[in-house]
C-alpha cells in the first residue's frame, strides 16, 4: 500500500495521505482517525481472519490494533514505510498473539481426568511418526525465525495470511519481482534449514530425498 490514497476524483478535495492523517491523529483528532479506519478496517479484518479463523476473534485484533494506534499514533515512523504496511504488520503479529493465547487457553481448560486416560492409552499405530511432527513443527517455526526480516514479512502474509504475491506486493508497497525474488530466497533458505533439522531429528535422510521428489 502506498502512504498516498490514490488521487481523487476530478473537482473532489484532495485527500489528506495516511502519514499526514497519522499526524492529526497524535493531535487527538478523531475524524482522522475515523478515516484511516474508513481506508484500512477492511484489509486489516481480512488478514486477521485468515490468520485467526474465528470471526469474533479477528474482529478484536482488528479492534486492539486500532486502538494501538490512537494510544501511540508515534508508533508509525513514516520514514520506515508506508502506513498500510505498518499496519497491517501490527495487525498480522496480534492475530498470532491471540491464536496463541486462545490455544494456551485451551489446554489450561483440558480436564486432569483427560491427560491421565490418554497417559493409559497403549500409543496407536503411526504414535511415533506424529511425535516426529511436532517435533519438526517445532523446527518450522525456528526456521521462520532465522529468515531476515524482509523475507520473513513476505513469507508470513503469503503463508500464514493466505494473501497471493500480487496481494503481498500491494499490501507491502514491494514491487511484485521483489516479492516473488524474497518468496524464492526465503523458500531455499527453509529447505536448507528443514533439511538439515529432519536428518538431525531422524538419524536419515531428508523426505523426498531417496525418491528424488522435488516440491
């Protein structure tokens, strides 16, 4: 997203850009307010959702993160990047706080009763390939840590937001050659990680690698 809206109709005022309704906002000017949350609610609900599932739940990150906003407006250093980046950066990092604290909720909530039973429960066919699993889960999300920042954005939109490149690109204000390009290195650099994790893991070799397969 460019920090400029887009120019308006001919005979229309002009319309102020984010950065300067950011500005008023640090005034406490709630019109300006009202109007960045005219021009970004919309996308900044879709990302949430996509990464939250829950409706109600995407609604309150939305909600947190404007109200993060118009507490701090100075969060957004319009010398680092657009607003609708920042934004939806915010947005994008609150949803993955609250998915976690709704599982940790969830397994706060699990019944003692449950944990014993499952504990005198002979493990089923296939206990060890899904402890494997887990175990590399693990390892994904050490490997998306160890991307640098550039690529780990473009990564978490597309992979974790559901957003195309084209939409990464227009969300971020990154020329879509340089999405797909950062896309391309992050991906290799995973491989290389994951790789290296599952032969540590397992004692073996990488899936695919004694088929040949190539994803």
């Amino acid at each position: 997203m460019a920090d400029s809206p887009a120019p308006a109709p001919p005979g229309a005022p002009d319309r102020p850009s984010d950065g300067d309704l950011v500005e008023r906002v640090s005034t406490g000017d709630r019109v300006a307010f009202g109007e960045l949350y005219d021009r970004y609610a919309r996308p900044a609900y879709s990302l949430a959702r996509r990464v939250c599932v829950d409706a109600d739940l995407a609604e309150d990150v939305v909600q947190e993160a404007f109200l993060s906003l118009w507490r701090n407006p100075r969060g957004y250093d319009r010398a680092r990047g657009s607003f609708g980046t920042w934004l939806m950066t915010v947005v994008h990092h609150r949803a993955v706080d609250a998915v976690r604290r709704e599982n940790t909720q969830r397994k706060r909530n699990v019944p003692l009763t449950d944990e014993f039973s499952e504990r005198d429960v002979p493990p089923a066919s296939g206990a060890d390939e899904e402890a494997l699993t887990g175990v590399v889960g693990a390892e994904v999300r050490a490997a998306l840590r160890g991307l640098p920042e550039d690529q780990r954005q473009v990564i978490a939109l597309a992979y974790l937001g559901g957003y195309t490149q084209a939409e990464v690109a227009a969300l971020t204000g990154i020329p879509l050659g340089t999405v797909k390009s950062r896309t391309f290195a992050a991906i290799r650099r995973l491989r290389t990680a994951l790789r290296s994790a599952w032969v540590g893991e397992t004692g073996g070799e990488a899936p695919g690698r004694t088929t040949g397969a190539q994803r």
